[in-house]
C-alpha cells in the first residue's frame, strides 16, 4: 500500500469490545522523497474509536507499508477493520476476524492469517 499523498492514512477499529486486553499493532513503512526513511510504529486498538496507524505523509513524501502485524492477545475472537481513509472518507481494506492468539499481517501487498 502506497500513501502519496497528505489526505491519506490507514486506520484500525475493532468491531466489538474487548474481553481483557487490545490488540497491538506493529507498522513498518518507509518514506521516499527526502531521503528514504524506514521506520516502525507501536500501537493499540481502542475498543470504541479508529486509531491511525500509519499517518499521512508529509508533502512530497511517499509512504511505502512494508508490514502491518496485527495481534489478538485478548481471550475471544476480534474482528478488525482496517481502513484506507482519503479525505476523511473511510475505506474498508481488509475486514478479518482473529482467534486469540492468531495475527493478521500484511506483507509487501499480501495480506496473511
């Protein structure tokens, strides 16, 4: 998935709530365009909003997702939504529901149970 520009981003939301612990989210991305920066971002899912989990780029930037490592650590099942948004417009990506102890990782374009 490629960002290009600064009215896009990506978004987590959990369909239910949680039993005992959110999910963490592992983000790898790297920026183009002044130089070429990788970087890795830590987050966790909130049991009633969107947590954005690769922000919009700067100008002129293009932000390459290299891997996104979702983790249900809670004891029941979690459905995921994972959003492309553009403008604010909310964009359904992927929509997976993961058994505790499963991930869900997108890898270079694919998407992985």
């Amino acid at each position: 998935m490629i960002l290009d520009a600064t009215n896009k981003s990506v978004t987590i939301k959990l369909n239910g709530t949680i039993t005992t612990n959110q999910l963490p989210v592992i983000v790898n991305y790297t920026d183009y365009g002044i130089g070429n920066l990788p970087k890795t971002e830590c987050f966790e899912t909130d049991n009633t909003n969107d947590v954005t989990i690769v922000s919009s780029p700067g100008s002129e930037i293009t932000r390459l997702i290299m891997l996104i490592n979702i983790y249900n650590r809670d004891s029941v099942d979690a459905t995921v939504n994972i959003k492309y948004v553009i403008d604010g417009n909310n964009f359904i990506w992927r929509k997976a529901t993961l058994t505790s102890g499963s991930s869900l990782i997108y890898s270079r374009g694919i998407w992985y149970y």
